[in-house]
C-alpha cells in the first residue's frame, strides 16, 4: 500500500510540475508565415542580427512575461490549496533548471523548422499541428515516460523530444542515478547542436527562395 501512495505522488508530482512547465514553453510556429504574408521579412533581413536570435529574443521574452504574469501567481496559489512536491536536493533543482533551459532551446529549434516551412508551403498549420501531436505524446507531456511500453521507450528515449520535458521533471523529482544524469545532459546537447545546424541550412536554403513584390 505505501509503494501505491509513492507512486501516485511521484505521478501526482510530475504532473504539477510538468503542467507549469508546458504553460512556460509557449511558442509561436506562425511567426515566420505572418511576416512572410505582410512582408516584414524584407525588413527583418535589413537588421545587423541573426533572424533566428532574434525570433529566439522574442519567444523567451514572452515566456519570461509568462513565468511573472502565470506561473508565479499560479505557483503560489498552488502552494496554498494543492500539495506541490519540493525538489528532492537543491543540487537537482538546479539541474532540473538547466535542462529546463536546456529544453526549451531544444523545442525553440523544432518550433524554427516548423515556422521555416513557410517559404515552401503555404500554410504551416498542418505542420505545427503533427509536430505538436509527437511532442504532446512522446516528450512525456500526456502520459509520464515510465507509463509508456518499454518497445516504444527503447526508440523515443534516444530521440530530442524526451528531453524536453520528462527529463527535467525527473530531476527534479531525483528518478535518475548520476550516471543516467550527465547522459541526458550530453543527449539534450546533442540535440540542441544539431537541430540548431539543421535550422541554419534551412534558413540559407530558405532565404534564396524569398521574393518580395511591390514598390
């Protein structure tokens, strides 16, 4: 019976937790159809700056307004009426943190490919929409990794999405032993190298694709 109760607040845990962190990393996949439809991006490309930093600037000054005006007041309502677990060490709050960060670089990447879809089609709603699905799925958004078949666990560990959310929820919840710490940290890395590589091929393929009209 005691085993039952653990494991319904390890779960109970992930979820209050998790349901904070999803509020946080919100993204705009449309950014880059919206400019491309009214022609800013003539003028973004203009501006002595990364467009990728700066689409990058712009999402995390909307996710820092959200963690003041949302998270915080809801947190701290929280703390009043829900039972919240408290990290399991300092030491994993702070790594729970930095994969956090670590995270959101990771599904901040993803969300770019997705908005750079826009100067090959011309609505990337459809795009967004499966992305969204095989995020919500297998980053352990809807259903905690350790639910999943162990088949289905032995592919999609390996994978970015994992990384985005399960993996700093567990830390926080102390579920990993050090030496599966520092390979999560070395896999979400990986990723971020990667998928960021993969966003700045697309984005030189992309601009030789852009024409602007008018006068």
């Amino acid at each position: 019976m005691r085993g039952i109760v653990k494991v319904v607040e390890k779960a109970t845990g992930f979820f209050n937790n998790l349901l904070g962190l999803s509020n946080a990393f919100w993204l705009d996949d449309f950014i880059m159809m919206r400019k491309i439809r009214s022609g800013d991006i003539a003028t973004e490309l203009l501006k002595p700056v990364s467009f990728g930093g700066l689409v990058l600037a712009e999402n995390a000054g909307t996710i820092a307004f959200r963690l003041l005006a949302n998270f915080l007041p809801a947190l701290l309502v929280s703390l009043l009426y829900i039972r919240i677990l408290p990290p399991s060490s300092a030491l994993n709050l702070l790594l729970a943190v930095a994969s956090a960060g670590l995270g959101f670089l990771i599904l901040f990447g993803i969300s770019y490919l997705v908005s750079l879809a826009s100067f090959w089609v011309v609505n990337v709603w459809s795009i967004s929409t499966i992305k969204n699905v095989f995020i919500n799925v297998f980053s352990g958004l809807l259903i905690p990794m350790w639910f999943m078949p162990e088949p289905v666990l032995r592919v999609i560990r390996w994978t970015p999405l994992v990384s985005i959310y399960h993996f700093p929820i567990s830390l926080y919840l102390g579920a990993f032993e050090s030496a599966v710490v520092w390979r999560g940290f070395g896999l979400q890395l990986f990723w971020a190298l990667i998928i960021f590589s993969a966003g700045a091929g697309l984005w030189r393929k992309a601009v030789k694709r852009l024409v602007v009209q008018g006068g």
